[in-house]
C-alpha cells in the first residue's frame, strides 16, 4: 500500500498504480483579490512539454474571449537546476470578468 503525504495527514492509496496526483492548491490574498493557483499533472507520453502547454492553452481559449497574450519566455528555476520552465502572462474575458493571468510552467 502507498502512502499518500500532506502537510496536514497522510493517507493510504488503493494498492494498484491507477492513481495520479493532480493536486490543485489556492492561494488568496488578504489584501486584494489575486489568487495564486499550483496544479500538479502528469504530461502523456505522446506529447512534448511545449506541446501539453499548447493543448492546455488550447483548452482555455475555447471558454475565453482573450484581450492580450505575450509570447513564452524561457524562465531558469534556480530551485529547480535540469528543469525546462516558461512563463507568459494574458488578460482574458470569461463572462462579466477580465482576467489578468501569469503562468510559469
């Protein structure tokens, strides 16, 4: 049986492999109403890691009507030396609300 670790328990998995974590965490803050958003997922085998940012981009702008998008820069994690990273930043309209988001992927 695997373990399962958070900050707060740890909990057993069901003893077979079927199980990936896709944990989403949420950060507000007190002072405006800016969110911080961390999504965990795993990139299928048959797509690269630019391509599985297209795919999800690709997602979003069938739910948005986008005002401005920036190109992907190359970001180093200085946390995190081996790892390829991008970041970009858009503002989109998803109903009455306008959305400014950064990603860093």
């Amino acid at each position: 049986m695997n373990l399962y670790h958070m900050d707060e328990c740890r909990f057993p998995l069901p003893d077979n492999d079927n199980w990936q974590d896709c944990s989403l965490n949420i950060f507000r803050s007190k002072n405006d109403s800016s969110s911080l958003i961390v999504s965990r997922g795993i990139i299928p085998k048959e797509r690269t890691f630019e391509e599985e940012l297209d795919y999800q981009w690709s997602l979003l702008l069938g739910q948005i009507e986008l005002l401005h998008s920036e190109p992907r820069l190359p970001r180093t994690l200085t946390q995190s030396p081996g790892y390829q990273a991008f970041e970009t930043n858009c503002c989109f309209r998803r109903g009455k609300h306008t959305q400014f988001q950064r990603q860093l992927a």
